[in-house]
C-alpha cells in the first residue's frame, strides 16, 4: 500500500503544473490554457473541499475553488466576447489526477492535493505574468493576489504535512 500510495504522489509530481509558460503569450492560447486550469484545479479543489481529512485541507480547497471559478467564468465571457471556442471537459491530466486523489486516505490526500496545488497554483502565477493583452491583464491583476496568497497557503499545508517528498523536484 506505501508503495502504491508513493507512486501515486511521483505521478502527481511529475505531471501537475507543467505547461509551457513561454507559449501562453498569444492571448487565445492564453485564455485557452488559463480556462483549463482553472477549470479543473477548480474541480479538484472542490474535492478536497469535501474529502480533505485537516479542516486547512477543507478551507483550502474552498478557497482556492472559489477563486478559480471566478477566474474560470471571468474568462469564459472574455472567450464569448472574442468568439473563442473553450473546450468541454477537463485535461486529462486533470481528471487523471482527480481520479488518483479521489483514492487516496486521509493525510496521503492532504499532502497530494497540497503538492498538486503547490505546483498548480505558481505555474498559473507564472502564466499570469506572460500576457500583454489589456483585458486578459486585468484579469491576471484581479486573481493574482489571491492566487499568490493561497500558493503560499498551499505550501504551507505541505510543509506542516511533512513538505514535499521530492525536495529537488520542480
């Protein structure tokens, strides 16, 4: 079982948070990209809302959800507006690591939702950096700090639950 649930957390390291930053400039691939995101980190937050074992695990997940629908749905009416067609669904990196979550107990998950919204949330901030279009930077400069706030957050869940069990990776 340790085994298992170890090999989970090396697929969440692995694969959470892992878009090129550099190709988010072109505003539709921007939007695009960002929906996605948030979309499902918001999906997964929503989860932990329910499932987390700590009460910080809980209001986290409530928190951070909240923040990314808002962001989520601010960006779907940017989309409608410039006639952007947004895809269904979540990534399925996303749904795979809903689907690892949604299996793990207690502690496991609050550290690998920890980890995944860690590693989540300060690409998104990164992201949120690379864009030079007007209206997508409003955006970015109306979640931003919440987003930075609860990456902090994220992290210290993390750490109070033993820290990453990867020190050395991204």
């Amino acid at each position: 079982m340790r085994k298992a649930i170890s090999a989970v957390l090396i697929l969440f390291a692995a694969g959470c948070g892992r878009h090129s930053v550099q190709a988010q400039t072109n505003p539709q691939v921007f939007v695009v990209s960002t929906y996605l995101d948030a979309a499902g980190d918001a999906e997964i937050s929503g989860l932990a809302a329910r499932k987390g074992r700590l009460p910080q695990t809980r209001e986290l997940g409530a928190t951070i959800q909240q923040t990314l629908t808002g962001m989520r749905d601010d960006l779907t009416a940017i989309a409608r507006h410039r006639n952007l067609q947004l895809p269904k669904g979540f990534e399925e990196k996303k749904i795979a690591l809903r689907d690892n979550l949604v299996i793990l107990p207690g502690q496991v998950f609050d550290r690998a939702y920890a980890l995944a919204m860690s590693q989540d949330l300060g690409a998104l901030l990164k992201r949120l950096d690379t864009t030079n279009d007007g209206e997508l930077q409003q955006v970015a400069k109306k979640y931003r700090p919440a987003i930075d706030a609860q990456h902090r957050a994220a992290d210290q869940l993390l750490k109070s639950l033993g820290g990453n069990p990867w020190p050395t990776a991204p």
